[in-house]
C-alpha cells in the first residue's frame, strides 16, 4: 500500500509529527513509493521539499511537487519545456539555490503500455520463448548455410 502521508521529525526535540493533510481540501501528491526528493533552501524561509515521480503499483508518476515547509503545504508548479519521463526509483539532487537534477530510474511503464510483464515469472517465460525462437533460427539458418553447394 502506497502512503501520501508527510512525517516531520524535529532534532531538538527527537519526535516525529504527523502533518494531515485532507484531500477534500488540499491538493496533495497521489501516493507513491519509490519517488525521490531534496531540500531546496528558500531565502529567509524554512525552505522547501521538492517531490519528483515515483510509482503507485501501476503507475510511474512524472509530477514534480513543492512542500513549503513554512506553510505546511504542497503545490504542484506549472511546469516548461520537457520534463522527464515518468520513473521511479531515481535520484534527485539540489545543484543550487535554483535548479535540481534528477538522476536515473527506471521508466519502464507498466505492462498495459508496453508488452512487458509486471510479474517476473512472465518476464521469464517471456523471455524463455524469446530465447528459444532465436535459438531455432540460428539452428535454421545452420541447416541452411549446409545445404547451399560450395562455389
């Protein structure tokens, strides 16, 4: 089960809190694993946290999201030119004050999209008869490199 849920845990104190967040009211990211995130430092602010992608079991997601810490709240910026593709399981770095960077992941998007298998045991039969087609190809072509008279 995928979690949406924004945890905040404060050093001096040593506690963990809980920021609720009702999606009847808020906007808020869908819930998601695999997803990454960074700190963006906020010139006499608290700063912000800035969300890209991740997965909700089905879904790769290629939203990015802004949590302003000072506020308590998220925001999902209109964003220009091309963004990434959708993934999950990347990395996202804060290069400076203005830009991120994300690295890698994976953009594999489900079954339904691309003929890959989301169970691993129909990758692998997948890629049995794959394997086997190639093999009786190259054992034809073989046969048939025989078969032509020598000149």
């Amino acid at each position: 089960m995928c979690s949406d849920e924004v945890h905040i845990w404060t050093f001096d104190t040593a506690s963990w809190e809980l920021k609720s967040m009702d999606r009847e009211i808020y906007r808020v990211p869908a819930p998601r694993f695999g997803s990454s995130a960074c700190f963006a430092p906020n010139e006499g602010q608290l700063g912000s946290i800035i969300l890209f992608g991740g997965r909700d079991g089905t879904n790769n997601f290629g939203d990015l999201w802004i949590y302003d810490l000072s506020s308590s709240s998220w925001s999902d910026p209109v964003c220009i030119g091309i963004p990434p593709a959708p993934r999950h399981g990347h990395t996202l770095v804060s290069v400076d004050d203005e830009k991120i960077m994300i690295l890698g992941g994976c953009c594999v998007s489900p079954f339904s999209e691309t003929g890959i298998p989301d169970n691993i045991d129909e990758l692998d039969d997948a890629l049995g008869a794959a394997s086997k087609r190639v093999a009786e190809c190259y054992e034809l072509e073989k046969v048939s490199d025989r078969s032509e008279p020598a000149l």
